[in-house]
C-alpha cells in the first residue's frame, strides 16, 4: 500500500506587496519571486518606482501603482490573492 502526503491546493492568482520598494518590501519580493515567479507585483504610488524595483527583482515581478486615495485604487487588486502590507 502506497502513502500519498495530503496536498493543499496553492491558490494562483497575484501576490501583491505594498511598498514593495522600500527597504522591507524589496527584501519580501525578492524572496517571494523566487518561490512564486511571474506571481509577485510591486505596489506603491510612484508607477516609476515599483517598474524599476520588479524589473531589477525579475522572476516575471511586475510594478503597479496603488494609491487608496484613487476612485480605481480597487483596480490595482485585480487578480491579487494575497496582499502583504
């Protein structure tokens, strides 16, 4: 009799990180783009700022600019399973 481990199914979906440029949320996207590739997304307000940051973290990361303070600020949650604040 074969014994299969019990799996938990990894949702898919985006992981979005806010401040994801700063000295703590670089160093979290890192990690998680290494483990989840094409997965992690850089938020913050300044669109520059999280492009540079996901284009220099590469494993497919992306930047997106998120400001609450925007009527579309729920638009930057498409997609997106977890966020880390």
């Amino acid at each position: 009799m074969s014994s299969t481990p019990d799996t938990v199914p990894q949702p898919q979906g985006h992981i979005l990180i806010v401040g994801g440029y700063g000295m703590v949320g670089r160093a979290i996207a890192e990690r998680l783009a290494l483990s989840f590739p094409s997965r992690v997304v850089i938020a913050g307000r300044n669109l520059d700022k999280a492009q540079a940051c996901a284009a220099e973290i590469g494993h497919g990361a992306v930047g997106r600019a998120v400001d609450i303070f925007s009527e579309d600020a729920g638009d930057a949650l498409e997609g997106v399973v977890l966020a880390v604040v």
